[in-house]
C-alpha cells in the first residue's frame, strides 16, 4: 500500500504543480493586444511549465535522475527567485517541486528496483 501511495504521491503532486505555475500565464491573454501576440505571450509564460512537464516524464521512467533534476530545478527557481534572500513567499510555490523530486527518489529507494532493466 505504501509503494502505491509513493509511486502516486510525486506524479500526482508534479501534475497539481505544474497545472498551479501554469495558471500564472493566463495573465498574458488579457489586455488590448492582438490574438498572435497573446497566443505568443502565453507560450512564453509557459516555458517554465514545459521544463517542468518535461522533466516530469523524465521521472515518471526514471525516478532517481528524475528526482535529482526536480531537486536541481527547484533549487535553481529559488536562486532565480532570489528566495534565499528575502523572497520567502517563493519557497511556496518552488516547494512542492523539491517535494516531488525527494518522493521520486524515496520511492525508488523503498521499492528497490533497478534503475536499468535487463
């Protein structure tokens, strides 16, 4: 019971995440600007969330780099976001991205597989 609450738990969390960031880019459809502009707007808003998404299928085949490239990203949001100097509210968005990458990796380490099968 508790590997399938771990195998779900990141994956879920990642997902929940991922869709919150994206909310943020919803911003760039508004306004008196042309639809080509908003459309051009909104992607770039999203590059971050395709990073994560991609990351994301990286973990759900590979948990442990996986986990390790969501603990690098998060990581790297906090510097980007200047949160170890001040900007706490950061951490709660970041958060939840470490979180997922700590789970990715306990799961493969309480379920004992082989990273590379045969």
């Amino acid at each position: 019971m508790l590997k399938k609450i771990l195998f779900w738990l990141p994956r879920i969390l990642g997902i929940v995440s991922i869709m919150f960031i994206m909310l943020f880019s919803l911003d760039a459809l508004t306004g008196g600007d042309s639809p080509g502009k908003k459309i051009i707007g909104f992607l770039i808003h999203n590059i971050p969330s395709f990073i994560l998404i991609a990351a994301l299928i990286f973990a759900w085949k590979y948990e442990i780099t996986g986990g390790i490239v969501f603990i690098v990203l998060s990581v790297a949001m906090a510097v980007y976001f200047k949160a170890f100097s001040g900007n706490s509210g950061s951490l709660i968005i970041i958060s939840p991205f470490l979180l997922t990458g700590v789970l990715f990796i306990l799961h493969q380490v309480i379920s004992g597989k082989n990273q590379h099968k045969r």
